[in-house]
C-alpha cells in the first residue's frame, strides 16, 4: 500500500516506526485544516475521543486443540 499511495517523511515514519512517529503526526497535524476548513482540534474537543491502542499483529500457524 505504501508503494501506491504518495506519502509525505512524517507519514512514511508513521507507517515504519509505529506509535512514536504517529502521535508525532498527529501532533503536528491537528492544527491543519481539513478540507473543509474546521481543524481536528475544532471538530472533537480535546479529551472527547479516544485513542485505539496499537497492538503488534503476529502472524504463524494457528495453535491446534
């Protein structure tokens, strides 16, 4: 996917370094303005939404009963 999808260094980062490099990100782009104008800040006030964990996905042959 990252191969057919253009993506800036911070986002590059997010997607190869895991929770650091996204909460960095999204730091960064919480006072950008979406498309339509409003900011993220200005569409969830602070402390209303919450965050899913990240979790690492290990993949291997399923344990048998």
């Amino acid at each position: 996917m990252a191969v057919s999808i253009p993506l800036t260094e911070d986002e590059q980062a997010a997607l190869t370094d895991g929770k650091a490099a996204i909460d960095q990100l999204l730091n960064r782009l919480a006072d950008t303005p979406t498309p339509t104008g409003p900011t993220p800040q200005k569409i969830t006030a602070p402390g209303s939404a919450q965050l899913l964990p990240i979790v690492a996905v290990r993949q291997g042959k399923a344990a048998q009963s």
